[in-house]
C-alpha cells in the first residue's frame, strides 16, 4: 500500500521549511531510519528519516523548493511495481492534514474563571475555643508539630539541626527525645538536595515538614519547591499530590543585612498550587500549623525570628486548629482598614493605637493566610472604612500590598473614599548599619502618615 | 549475545572486595525472558518511531525526546525489579514509561494533548506518571529527579519495607550540584536507591568528554562509598544482570548503588535537533553494529526461535502502536474545564 510522506515540522514553531535535498531518487529503496532529504528550517538544516520501509515510487516536491508547508505530501513510498497514485497518507494516520496545524491556539481563548460574587459577606465568627494558656509563637509552632506527630506517623521533621541541636532557633525543642531519629530528622547543609529528597517523599505519600533555617537558604532549593512540589499535582492529571510543609523564619530578624533579611511571601504567593501561611500570634501559629500540616498540597509556612520569643493567649483545647484561607480582624474600626500580616500586624496595631489618640478609628486585618488570600473579608472591612492601606516587611514592587490594592480596586472600588495605599519595607538590600536598617523597615509611623493622607 | 560489562568498577571502598564479571556467568536471561525484552524493545522503538511521525505532522506540539537506540537500558532494568519498587526518570521518559507496562495508548495520547492521556493532556511528553505502575515521572528539569527518587528511597526505609527505587539521569544530568547532594544524602542514610546514568553521551550537543571532568562516570559516587559499575547498555543480558546485583545490594540494606549504562541515542537531543555534533557514520556504526533490537534478535535465532515467531512479534507490536496512535488522535481534546482543575487537592 502506497503512502505518502509528509512535510515534517523538525521544532515547536515550525511551519513551513525548504526541501534542500534528496538524498535518495525514484526507485530507491529504504528502510526504517534511512534518511531521504535535508530540510531547512528557520533554525537549522535537519534529516528527515523513513519511518515506513518500502521503495520511492514518486518525488512530489522537487529539491530547493522554498516555503513547502507542514504536512505537505513530498514523495510517495509503496511497494515496487506498485501505481502511486490514490497513496494513503503516512502510515494511514487519522487526521493527516494536522489537526493542530489547523487550529490556532489563538482561536481558543482559555475560558475566564468566573468573577466570584462579592456581595460582601459578614465575615463569620471565629469558633470559641474555650479557655487558653499565655504562651510564646516558639512554643504554639512546636506543639503544632507534637501533637501532628503523635497524630500521624506519616508526619516527620526534616531540616538543619532540627534534632540533636534542638532547632537552631529551638522550635523543634524535645522532638527528638519523643519521637526518636527515624521521624526527627538533622540534615546536612545541602538545601537543594534535601528539599528535593522531601518533595519525592511526599510524593509517595509521606508528609514531609522541612524546616529551612531561614527561608533566605530555600532560594538553593527554588526549583524543587516551585517545579517539583507545586506543578506536579496538575502535570499528572490530579495524580500526584505533593502533602508537604515548608517552614521557617521569613523576612528580617535583627542586624543580619541583606542576604538575611528577605521577605518570600510575594514570591511564593505568585504560585499556583502553593497555600502561603504567615502567622503573627501564637494562636496562628499553633492552629494554622496544624492545619498546615494536614493540608493535602504543598504549603509555605512563613514564620518571622522576632516574633518566636512573643508571648499570646492561645486555646488549650488539644483539638485546637484554624482553617486556612480566613483572615482574623484583631481589632474593630470604622475609618479605614490596615491589612498586615506576620510581625507587620504588630506594626499595624501600635499605628491603630496612635490613630484613635487622634480621633480616627482603624481596623486591623490580620491576614494569616497569603495565599489563599481573604479577599471576602478585607473587601467588607473596606465597604465599611471605605480606606485601605496594606502593611508589610517586603519590598514594594510587585509585593502582597500590590496584590491587595488591585483586588481591592477590581471588587469595592466604588466604596473607596482614597485610593489603595500600600506601607512596605524600602526597596532597598537590607542594610547592616543599625540607623539603616530601622530606617529600610515599616514603623508604626510610616503607616500613620499613610493613613492621615487618605483624609 | 552474551551478558558482558564492559568493566567492573572497584575503586569505591565499599565495593573493595572483588567482583565476579557478568561474563563469567550465565547469561542473565533464558529464552522466553529474552523474548519477552526483545517485545519490549521493539515496542518501544516501534512507539518513538510513531511519535516522530505523529510530530512531524503538527500532532504532537513543544519538546518530544525521543529514546531511540537506549531501549536495552529500561527493559533491562525492569526486568531486575519487582512489583513496589519505584521507578524515576527525566524527560526522555517515554520508554521508561513503557517498560513500567503503562498503557501505550495512554502515552500516546498525552503526547497529542488529549484527555485520554495520563495526565488529561496537561502534561505532555515531559509529564506522565503512574503511582499505580510505580511510575513517578517525567521530569523536565535537568536533575530534578534525581533528588525525588532520593526521596522515594527515602520513604521506602521510613516504611520499613525493602522496595528500591531506580532513579535514571543522563550524563548530562550528572554533573548537577544536586546530584552530588543526594550521593551524599543516599550514602549517610543508607538509601535503597539504584542511580542510573543513561551515558548516551551527548547532553544536548555537548559530548560527555567536553561536559565532565571525571571520565569514568561510574566512579561519580565513590567519594560517598558508592558502588559503581559500567554497562554494556546496548545488551539487554548485561543490563539485568547488573540490575539483579544493584537491587540486592539495596534490598540488603547496604545503601544506594551507581550504574554507568553506556549508550547512544540515535536521534536528536529533541526533535528539533539537527544533530550536526556528530557524524553520521558514528550514527551508522551504532546502528549497524551495536543496536540493541538486533543483538537481540540475532542470540534469539541462534538459540532456535523459528522466524515466524519474531515476525509474530512484529506484527503484533506494529498493530498495538498502530492502535496506540489511532487512540492518541480519536480521543477527544480535554474540556475547557479541565484548565482549572488538579491545582490544588481539595478537602
């Protein structure tokens, strides 16, 4: 049976190429992987190789000819003695004109998500957890991790000195005696590798959490968290879920410059199939790290140096935990909305409390989770202030302040009295110099003046 | 064919003692083992052959590595494994895929995007997987998986049982930092992990001579204690047998194992490769006088198999790819839908 060849397309882009050369005639004969022309693209001169073994009964595009299009029937292959005309297309493929070729992707505009309704909705009541205990965020994150722990023994701790040290930042303090070197595990310093290592547990169903000393040392292992661990779940079709926690201290802690002092919360928030979680109290930390910890995805848990040794009122009922994804109002206000998270929210409650000195009434939203972001309760905040500035450590461009102010502009923009307003850490490297640094971070201040402007 | 390495490698000091040579012993695989491996590399030949056509005619889009010429490696290896052990590679993984006994079809039609594919289309030629094959991917960065089938090791000895997992790399992978950080981490935790470099000995355009520094690749572990040994990838028998020796390795508990497959890919990097690094004649004399497909055909005639039987074979590979590349353009296109879908679990 005769078969045409076709016209290949040798790259992604390619769509039409010149037929340079044959290098066989009529009445030769070839064979799988013989090659039968050269053709130039608009990259490179490739070989064009039989797929179908059989003899050349017909050259249809002569040598040199320019512009032959992709599928374009250049020869015919058959039998010897065989008549050429009425050949099947290659190999009696379907659908031989290209049916991707013919359907530009143009054409088919990705369908919209649909605009979620915001009819803003009263943001529901925090569940009453009954009595709580002062305790510090250092505490509340490793509670979260015991009681995960004895939970679930799919649960394990893997990370720089997390173990016989304690946790460099003693988070981990008392892991080890408990649940023993098999599920608290230390690693040597090879982030890229071990995160890796954790990503492929988790692939197989284990439940990784992976402390980073300091999310400044996860930029070794960028790649793993973003390619690996948030793709792979929509890259197989829903079949490979990657249920892991990565944690650690986040942003700048004290005089460590600017390879120590950086905020990810927009980097990893950019991403989807990430969940980012940033807690300011010990009742975020405890309960979103549960939560965090039981969560099916990958999540970034973004904790801040500072705010460890901060002490809060935190549920002692052992079933405590918090639902990702709600923001908590911290303190009630009329005039205008400060949306904050992390060592920020203290921030934006010490400018609270200078503003209501002044007369103007501030609501402060304690975000919790970044990604995803509660939009639902910031724009009700707003359809109540009719103000908004956002509040935090990162730098400005392209920062969660940004992010807020576009969502807020795209949901409540006709119950704004001012335009968004974003208070955000210089956009600067951290410098070491102590003057400097206090000078590079938002203070509570900074956000007063932000306020008193939108007046 | 008999099963023959080109060197054992000794120089690791866990490996210090001295090692039998695959040559002195009998060959890895009888008769209907080597029939059965025969199947499997023609099919999988027969399937990248396919899909380059499929390519060449706007079927399949973006990047699409074929593994033409490296067939022996994964049907070598598969046949040392057992059912729970993991398997783990790049993105020239189609005939990994194969080897793990997923569906040709399903490949076929992720490769034409559609959503009979094993990934609804959304994932493509890089991007395939099958937990239930033990399949774990297909993976488009460059030494990526090679940290990940650490991780499967690692969960294998966190559960207690003594499942391997092959984790395969090209030589071009093996130069990555992270390759030398999961050596690392495999030989301090003792991990049942066969690392398998895939030495066809081009990444990309770039030979392995102009790429690494070190110039036996099987050694690349011996810092960490890491056994390792160079195979003939181009014969099946000396895969396995290499194969059973590292998977018992591991299953002892001694930790992971390094084999160097030497072997050649006869097409481009990609599709889009014109492959001018090299010579044709080297092309041909690979083809002509080590292609793994007719080494092993050649010892089945010579041990008595009829030819109507090789060409029963043939056929039925021939009607099932055939089959294969029917499915891939008759399934339907995935629902508009399915752009918002498996970004998050839900629940």
């Amino acid at each position: 049976m005769a078969t045409e060849v076709l016209m290949p397309a040798l790259s992604p882009t390619m769509t039409e190429g010149t037929l340079a050369k044959w290098l066989k005639k009529v009445g030769d004969s070839v064979k799988s992987g013989d090659v039968l022309a050269e053709i130039e693209t608009d990259k490179a001169t490739m070989e064009v190789e039989a797929v179908d073994e059989g003899e050349i009964l017909k050259i249809l595009v002569e040598e040199g000819t320019e512009g032959v299009a992709v599928n374009t029937p250049i020869a015919v292959l058959g039998e010897h003695g065989e008549e050429s005309p009425g050949a099947n297309r290659q190999a009696s493929d379907k659908a031989a004109g290209g049916q991707a070729a013919e359907e530009p992707a143009a054409a088919k505009a990705p369908p919209k998500p649909e605009p979620e309704p915001r009819s803003a909705p009263a943001p529901e009541p925090e569940q009453d957890w009954g009595k709580t205990e002062e305790i510090t965020v250092r505490e509340a994150l490793r509670d979260a991790m015991l009681a995960e722990m004895r939970h679930d023994d799919k649960v394990f701790l893997m990370g720089e000195e997390v173990a016989q040290y304690q946790g460099a930042y003693k988070i981990s303090q008392g892991l080890l005696e408990e649940f023993g070197d098999r599920r608290v595990i230390d690693m040597p310093i090879t982030e890229h590798g071990f995160t890796g290592m954790a990503v492929g547990a988790a692939m197989s169903g284990l439940k990784p959490i992976v402390e980073f000393m300091t999310f400044n040392f996860a930029m070794q292992a960028i790649d793993q968290i973003v390619n690996s661990a948030a793709k792979t779940l929509y890259m197989s079709g829903g079949q490979m879920g990657c249920p892991i926690v990565f944690r650690g201290p986040n942003g700048a802690a004290a005089r460590v410059a600017a390879q120590h002092s950086q905020c990810y919360a927009s980097w990893y928030a950019h991403c989807p199939g990430l969940k980012v979680i940033a807690p300011w109290s010990a009742a975020d930390a405890k309960g979103l790290l549960r939560a965090a910890i039981r969560d099916p995805n990958p999540v970034i848990f973004l904790e801040n140096e500072i705010l460890y040794g901060h002490k809060h009122p935190c549920p002692v009922d052992e079933d405590f935990i918090l639902p990702i994804g709600k923001a908590r109002i911290e303190r009630p206000g009329e005039d205008v909305t400060i949306v904050a998270f992390s060592i920020m929210v203290d921030v934006a409650l010490n400018a609270a409390e200078a503003l209501d000195r002044q007369g103007i009434s501030a609501e402060v939203i304690n975000l919790r989770t970044i990604r995803p972001l509660d939009i639902d309760t910031i724009v009700a905040s707003v359809k109540k202030t009719n103000r908004i500035v956002s509040v935090e450590e990162g730098w400005p461009f392209a920062g969660i302040g940004a992010e807020i102010a576009m969502q807020i502009t795209e949901h409540a923009f006709d119950w704004l009295d001012a335009p968004p307003t974003r208070v955000a850490g210089l956009d600067v490297p951290m410098p070491y110099a102590a003057n400097l640094e206090k000078l590079a971070l938002p203070q509570p201040n900074w956000v007063v003046d932000a306020v008193k402007k939108l007046f | 064919m008999a099963a023959r390495q080109t060197k054992s490698t000794t120089k690791a000091k866990a490996s210090a003692a001295p090692r039998k040579r695959a040559s002195k012993q009998a060959p890895s695989m009888d008769r209907d083992e080597l029939l059965a491996a025969y199947e499997k590399m023609l099919l999988i030949r027969r399937f990248e052959e396919k899909a380059g056509q499929l390519y060449g005619m706007g079927l399949i889009g973006g990047f699409c590595h074929l593994y033409i010429g490296q067939e022996a490696v994964v049907t070598g290896m598969q046949h040392a494994l057992e059912p729970g052990d993991q398997v783990i590679t790049s993105y020239r993984d189609h005939g990994h895929m194969i080897a793990c006994e997923m569906d040709p079809k399903g490949v076929m039609a992720e490769l034409t995007g559609r959503s009979g594919g094993y990934s609804h289309g959304k994932g493509g030629s890089m991007h395939m997987f099958s937990k239930e094959k033990g399949f774990y991917g297909g993976h488009g960065i460059v030494g990526a998986q090679v940290s990940l089938g650490t991780g499967l090791a690692f969960a294998n000895r966190y559960r207690g049982n003594d499942r391997a997992c092959l984790t395969y790399f090209g030589e071009g992978a093996s130069n990555q930092g992270q390759v030398f950080e999961s050596f690392n981490l495999a030989a301090l935790m003792k991990l049942p992990v066969i690392y398998i470099i895939e030495n066809n000995r081009y990444g990309m355009g770039t030979s392995v001579e102009r790429a690494s520094a070190s110039h036996d690749l099987s050694r690349n572990g011996a810092p960490w204690g890491i056994p390792g040994m160079q195979v003939d990838g181009m014969d099946v028998m000396a895969v396995k047998a290499a194969g059973v020796e590292a998977v018992a390795h591991c299953r002892a508990g001694k930790g992971p194992f390094l084999l160097e497959m030497k072997t050649y890919r006869y097409r481009g990097h990609s599709m889009s490769d014109p492959a001018k690094y090299r010579t044709r004649e080297e092309v041909q004399k690979m083809r002509a006088e080590h292609d793994c497909i007719d080494l092993a055909r050649k010892e089945l005639e010579a041990q008595g198999v009829p030819e109507d039987r090789l060409k029963a074979i043939d056929d039925d590979v021939k009607r099932r790819i055939q089959e294969a590349a029917d499915f891939a353009q008759e399934s339907p296109e995935p629902d508009e839908a399915e752009l918002w879908t498996d970004i998050l679990v839900e629940g």
